[in-house]
C-alpha cells in the first residue's frame, strides 16, 4: 500500500513522532494506522528505558487547584536540560500531570502515571515525550494540600512551588504568605516546630562561638541568648520579617488579618538531585588525545 502525506501527517498528529520515523512506521506496516502507532509506541518505550539513567535535574513544578480553593497539588516533572524544559510541549505535559495529579488524588507517584487519562496513561504519555524531545523526563513527586481554611498557593517561574494552609485571614494573605516561603525558605513555621537536637546543636554552636571571644560567663550566656533568638528568627516563618513590608513579621501579618499558619510545603525544582558538571575544556582534551 502507497504511503501518503496525509497518512503520515494524520499519524504525526495522533503519536507525536517525527515525520520521518510516522512515514517509515507505515512503510514498515503497510500502511496500516493502528500497527503503524503501535510501533512507535514501543519505539517511544524503548527510548525512554534507554534514557532512563540520565540525570534529570531540571524541569518544571506545576499547579492545580479547584474552584472553591480548598485542595491544591503541586507536581514536579524533571528534564535534563533547561531548554527542554522551556518547550511548549514539555509544559502542557507539566500542566498535564497537575491536573491529573488533582483529579486523581494522590501523592504516590506510580499510581498516578497508571491511572487513566482519558484512555491514555501519563506513562504513555511520558514515553511519547521523550520519543518527542529525546531527553529523560521524570515524574519526580506530587505535593498535596486541602483544607477548611485558605489555601495560598504560588509557583514563581516554574521552579519554586508552594503551598500554604491558613486558618483564618483570607486568600490575598494566604497567598502573600506563598510568596513570602518562595522567596525566603523558612525551615519551619514556629520556633515550637523546631526539633530539639537541631536546637541544641546550634545552641553548642554559639557557645563555641562565643567562648573565642574571652568575655564572662555571664556576658557569652547573653550573648548566646540572643544570637540564638536571631537565628530561630532567621529559620522559622513567623520570626521572618516579612518580604513585602520590613517593618513587621509575618507572625505581625497573620495576627492583623486573623489568621495562622497550620502548615506549609515549598519544593525546588532540582533539590536533591546530585547533577552532572560538565568540563567541556576537559572533554575537548580528551577527545583530541583520543584523536
């Protein structure tokens, strides 16, 4: 059977391939659609099991949230580079897997890559992503969030996402709060939140610290009595002055607008992620010694 343009572009258009390898598909198949996508299926499976082991540490976290505001998830999906992750089919891939991540329900991540999306899978669609792209991409985690009170929800250029769970107060402060976490990455919320081994460990810091400094007893006690307060205001998002207004704290903020913090979740897209660093100056040497 002749091979079409039509034909190639109706396949182009249904399995996201390139032109040449839809063309020789059907070639392969004789035309017929359904082997012929079939095919590139398992080519698409193929490459994605061959990229797998490539470092992802780029990529995008994306939002999803419903209309009342009460549940929320954030979903970070990895590329290799930044230039993949800036492609507009990436993207609606991210957005994508938010949406279905909310409608789904769940934190686990396996379990939303299998579960159904409109007869397609995210897995599917992440192997159809990478035939397309030809990087690995990664579904690396979800971040969920619902709650009676406010929700504050803020994702700043694709790769720092949070979510803010308010009692109290309102959306405007709830996302002001967002903001504020992106922007400033407290470790927790109150100095209560604070685990005692990572108190006292900054605590024998400080007095070593200030035991250098050949003062009193009495005088290294305040010292490190203070020096302490600054640090768990450093560390804590209520201690923070807060980013839009230096003149007040955040815990100021809530108690203004009525409101507390019950928890909060920031993720970065990347963290964690040991990444590969290029010597190109190295890799050209090489390559001319083995020349």
């Amino acid at each position: 059977m002749a091979v079409t343009a039509s034909m190639v572009k109706e396949l182009r258009e249904r399995t996201g391939a390139g032109m040449m390898e839809c063309k020789k598909a059907l070639v392969e198949t004789n035309g017929d659609m359904e082997a012929a996508a079939e095919s590139l299926r398992k080519v698409g499976l193929a490459k994605a099991d061959k990229k797998a082991s490539r470092i992802a540490a780029e990529g995008k976290i994306a939002l999803a949230s419903n209309d009342d505001n009460t549940k929320a998830v954030m979903v970070e999906v990895n590329s290799e580079t930044d230039f993949a992750a800036k492609d507009a089919n990436f993207q609606a891939y991210v957005k994508m897997a938010a949406d279905h991540a909310l409608a789904t329900d769940t934190t686990d991540v396996e379990t939303l890559m299998a579960a159904d999306l409109d007869g397609s899978t995210l897995e599917i669609e992440r192997q159809a992503l990478i035939a397309k792209i030809g990087e690995n991409i990664q579904v690396r985690r979800i971040s969920r969030m619902a709650t009676d009170g406010n929700i504050g929800a803020y994702v700043h250029g694709g790769r720092i996402g949070v979510l803010v769970e308010l009692e109290g107060g309102n959306e405007e402060v709830a996302h002001d709060i967002a903001m504020h976490v992106a922007a400033l990455n407290p470790a927790y919320v109150d100095v209560d939140d604070v685990p005692a081994d990572v108190l006292e460990k900054e605590k024998q810091f400080l007095i070593s610290q200030a035991a250098d400094s050949g003062k009193p007893a009495d005088i290294i006690e305040k010292m490190v009595s203070g020096r302490m307060r600054k640090h768990l205001s450093a560390i804590t998002l209520l201690g923070q002055d807060f980013v839009k207004d230096g003149e007040i704290t955040v815990a100021k903020l809530l108690e203004q607008n009525g409101a507390s913090v019950k928890g909060f979740t920031r993720l970065a897209v990347g963290e964690g992620i040991e990444k590969k660093v290029e010597n190109f100056a190295d890799e050209v040497m090489q390559q001319v010694k083995g020349g």
